[in-house]
C-alpha cells in the first residue's frame, strides 16, 4: 500500500492484483486500517457522487462491509464473491474513472474492464506457484491500454533483503520473459499436457502406463488406476480434484467436437481426427516427437471410445447440453428420477405462490448435487437451507445472512453452482424423455439468481432495477403479475410509475429508481423483441410450424445449432450466436418452416 500511496500521489489511477480472491477482502482491512491510523489519504473526489452505488453495497452487505468501507475512501473492492448488483455499480464509477484505487482478484484477468495508470501486484503466485504467463499477460495489458492511458507502469514491490528478496524477483523476471515470447497454444494440447503431468506428479506414470491404460482400461478413469499407486506431493494441489476437472474439461470437449450423439464406437476416433483436421491441435501436433503426438492422440481417442462404450446417446446429449462430464453427468443419472421430482415439485409450488414448500424441494435438491462435483461449494455456511428459503423469499440479505461466508454462500453456491445444477438436471431429464421437462421450468432459476420469489419481481430485477427491497415495494404498493418487458412498460405506464416513484424517500433509492426508469433497459426493449431467424439449414425436413425448438452456441466449433425438445438435431444456423453458450433459448418454428421466431434474447 506505501507502494499505491506514492503513486496515487502522483495522480495514477492504480490498480492491485491479489491472484488469490481471499487477499482482496485482506489487503481492503488493511487500507481500513491504514486510513484509521492516519497512513492512507480517502481519495474518493469531492464532487464525485457514490450515493446509489453505497445503497446498493448497503443493502445486500450491509454497514461495515470491508467493500462498502473502502468505496467510501474511494477504493473500488473487486472479486467474484460479491453481489453481481453491488459489482455493476463499482464497474460503472471504474468505467467512469471517478475511482483511482481498485483491489480486484483474478475477475481481471477474466475481462473485466478496469483499466489504470499503474498495475501493481500484490503476489505473483497461486497455490505456491508462479500464475501462468497467459494470466500474467492478460493482467498487464490493462495497465496503460491505447486510447485510454499515455503510459503504463507494471510493478510487482519486493521488500525482503538477500536471497529471499533475489529469488522473487527473477521470479518476476522469468515470469515476464515466459509471457513475452509465448507463442499460440491448442488448448486442447494443453488440457493433455495437463493430465500428463498430474498423472506423472501423482502417481508416477510413464509413457508406456499412459498408453496401455488408455487403451484398455474399461472402468472408470482414476488417478490409481495409471499405475496402481500414489505418490506424495508438496504441491499443496489436491490430486482427486486436479484430476477429475482436467478429465471433466476433456469429456466436454469431446461432447462438443462429435456432435452426432448416435455415432457408433467404432466411428468415434474418426469422427474426432475429421473434425479437428484443420484445428491448431492438429497443426501442433506436427511440430511434436512422435511420442508426445502418439500420447496426445492416444490420450483424446482412448478417452473418446470409453465414453461412448459407457454413456448412451441421449446421456451423451444430455452431458453436452448441459456442459458437464461423465463422471457429474453419471452421479446425476443415479438420481435423476428424484432430482427431477424435486425440481418440478418447486416449479409448481412458485407458481402456486407456496415459496416456503418451494424452498423446501429446493433444499432437498441442493443437499443432493452439493455432493457432486462441480457443483459442491468449498464450504457450507450453518443453517444455508434456511438461508436459502429466505433468500428465494426475498428476505433482506443482511438481516439474513450477516456474514461474508453468507453472502458467498449466495454468489457462489446459489447464484451459480445452485442454478447450474438445476439446468443440468433439467437437460439430462429431458434427453431421457421425461415430459415434465419440456416446460421450461423457468422459475426456478430466476428466484435462485435474484432471490426473489415471483417471475414478476424478477422481471423487474433483470430490466435493470439492482434491489430487492425496492423491487418487494414497488409490487407490495402496485401489484402486478407481469412477465416481459412488454408487460412492465403497460404497467410502469398506466400510473405504477409514479406511485412507486413516491415511495423513495432516501437519495440512493431515488438515484436507483431514476436510473432504472431512464436507463433504456426496458423502454427500448431490445433484448425482449421478437426475432426471426431465416438463415436456418435443416438437417432434413423442416419441423411442422409451430414447434418449438432450443438453441445451443458450441464455442468449440463456434456453430449455432438447433435442438428438438427431446435434444434431437434438427439443424444449425449459417450465422452463429456464441451470447447463446448453454442458456435456454427456445423458439418457435414459423408456419412454413422455413424461419425460426425467438424472443427473449439480446442478439
């Protein structure tokens, strides 16, 4: 921080990189500290105006939060764990420029635009190792970026003396020289390159265990399994883990790269080489020992020809669409009939109004797939099922929770892992056939992301409007049941706009009504307009007009396809829409089959 302080002194905007998300709340308390103590200066401007932005910290963290705390010194606090509606409202005072000091995780280096003056990092390593050059590169280019910045100061402050103080900084150095000369990469080289060195780190195995493994082995893959031992490491890396989320990342690639779910066994090493022909895989491949490339393909067909011996077509289906792999997508299968009936029994009791028994099914869910990776949360709060409950109800987050594991808890195990795995079951169902999960269960996943219990209050949380309490009022004072954009501009327009804008009494709840009404989000109404989609290419006949269809964006091909509701292809389209990724986007096909009408999505 004596290191910031010199630099903000002279007028830089900067940034500190913790690669660890714990080190951001840390290094926060100790600008806390520091400002108490008389060391650190507030550098939050005199006319720049932080009101809405400190009301929404205070809602959903509540008073004393080292992220509202430091925002109110003019430090931006920035990691993954915080609230998406508190991070918005920092984003937009960073994009702004009205804070000169952020303390940001590695969200940096997941493109998020924060960019400074002077980039400053807190450490350089993860789990005892250096971060990856691609990371380290990633990070530096937002310091000093064209058009915004004249220069750009990259500095990484050592305080040791002697040997200590000299292996940091060539520590440093090599760091920065690795990313300089890095050159493009397959990622799926890297992926196996991966597995290889966990499998060598781990359990000791050679090139010769790899290959005869991979080619033989018919249970399942395992760490053990290579060599039939494990061997101790002081990498601080837990092995289990390691392994299982290189071997889920490979199942998903390969899902994604043979997408005829019905080829047979026999075909599945042809069909991988015939779509990766002119991948840069296949190019580096080339520029490799014949041993390495041998290991390289043997690892990615050996891999290919167990899942289809042990994974039917539609749980092949169901595991792409959902973005899992075998081993998640089979612990699911187990109990798919009782996961399902949790999931439609909510489904029903939401739209009935019943939120406590809803939350009830949802517990049961939760406790379920919590166990299964990669939807199991690093730790459990006390009690989370009756913070759960009230987080649908749209309960307060602070008199609820009260706790920074309660508020992760929230982000991180509801807000994502929670919803993912309900998607993934609902897909999985459905490429089973189960009819129930040709409804969209739709509520479900908006009351786990916004914690609000109706589709209504979450139409308004998703149209820009970042408070729970606010949102609870405005339909406790002008009842509603909308559901779209169309729906909420009658209702704002026949008189509830300005009987909710009478509500507001306090500054920050009229800055965020103010924004909300006059952001656009919802007048103009661009994410919600129908559109049609005529660039569509049948695999055969055109469906019978008026059927509905999904799409799914595969990022590794990057084609768009288009999905029966059982997930039978039907086709793709000529143009592709990566925003679409794994989300629930259906359409409707048009009468004379030769269009696809979709509505509900921002192209």
């Amino acid at each position: 921080m004596a290191t910031a302080k010199a630099f903000l002194n002279d007028d830089h905007r900067v940034l500190v990189y913790c690669p660890l998300r714990g080190s951001v709340a840390n290094l926060g308390l100790s600008v806390l500290r520091l400002h108490r103590q008389g060391y650190l200066d507030s550098y939050l401007p005199t006319d720049v105006d932080i009101t809405r932005a400190l009301t929404v910290g205070v809602e959903w963290l509540g008073e004393g939060h080292v992220a509202v705390e430091c925002l109110r010194l003019g430090v931006a606090v920035h990691h993954g764990g915080l609230p998406r509606a508190f991070l918005g409202e920092v984003e937009e005072l960073l994009a702004q420029r009205k804070l000169r000091l952020t303390i940001s995780s590695p969200t940096l280096a997941q493109g998020i635009d924060l960019s400074c003056s002077v980039l400053l990092f807190r450490s350089i390593y993860r789990a005892g190792k250096p971060i990856p050059p691609h990371e380290y590169a990633n990070v530096v280019g937002r310091a000093g970026r064209a058009f915004v910045d004249l220069d750009g100061i990259t500095v990484y402050p050592v305080f040791q003396a002697g040997y200590e103080g000299d292996k940091r900084v060539e520590a440093f150095r090599k760091l920065r020289r690795n990313a300089q000369v890095r050159e493009m990469e397959s990622g799926i080289v890297l992926l196996i390159q991966h597995l290889v060195t966990l499998l060598a780190e781990f359990t000791g195995a050679t090139y010769d265990d790899i290959v005869s493994y991979v080619a033989n082995t018919s249970g399942p893959w395992t760490l053990e399994g290579f060599t039939g031992n494990r061997v101790e490491s002081e990498s601080g890396i837990d092995p289990d883990l390691a392994f299982f989320e290189a071997i889920s990342e490979l199942d998903t690639m390969i899902f994604g790269t043979i997408e005829d779910a019905q080829l047979a066994q026999d075909e599945v090493a042809n069909a991988l080489d015939l779509a990766l022909q002119t991948s840069l895989w296949k190019r580096r491949l080339s520029r490799m020992t014949d041993d390495d490339a041998a290991l390289q393909t043997a690892i990615l067909h050996g891999r290919a020809e167990w899942l289809w011996r042990n994974t039917t077509a539609s749980e092949r289906l169901g595991f792409y669409a959902a973005g899992i792999g075998y081993r998640t997508g089979s612990a699911l299968i187990a109990q798919l009939n009782a996961l399902s009936e949790h999931l439609a029994r909510a489904e029903t009791m939401l739209a009935e109004g019943a939120v406590n028994a809803a939350s009830e099914e949802l517990s049961s869910f939760a406790q379920a797939v919590f166990r299964i990776p990669p939807f199991a949360p690093e730790s459990l709060p006390e009690g989370w099922p009756d913070l759960l409950g009230k987080w649908i109800a749209g309960d307060s987050l602070v008199a609820t929770i009260g706790t920074s594991e309660g508020v992760e808890f929230i982000q991180n195990a509801v807000v994502y892992q929670l919803v993912w795995a309900v998607e993934a079951v609902r897909v999985q169902a459905l490429a089973a056939g189960d009819q129930r999960m040709a409804e969209a269960i739709g509520r479900i996943p908006l009351s786990l992301t916004y914690g609000l219990p109706t589709l209504t209050a979450a139409a308004l949380a998703q149209a820009g409007l970042h408070s729970r309490r606010m949102i609870i009022a405005a339909l406790n004072a002008v009842p509603a049941d909308f559901t779209d954009v169309d729906g909420m501009l009658t209702w704002l327009q026949d008189g509830a706009g300005e009987t909710i804008a009478s509500l507001w009494t306090n500054r920050g709840d009229v800055q965020l009504w103010e924004r909300f009404v006059k952001s656009g989000d919802y007048e103009e109404d661009t994410g919600s307009q129908a559109r049609t989609l005529t660039d569509v290419q049948w695999s055969g006949s055109a469906p019978v007009g008026g059927s509905a269809v999904r799409l799914l964006h595969n990022p590794r091909t990057n084609t768009t396809s288009v999905y029966a509701p059982d997930l039978t292809k039907l086709g793709a389209l000529a143009t592709a829409y990566p925003d679409i990724g794994f989300s629930d986007v259906v359409g409707t096909i048009s009468d004379d089959g030769l269009a696809i009408q979709v509505s509900g999505w921002e192209f």
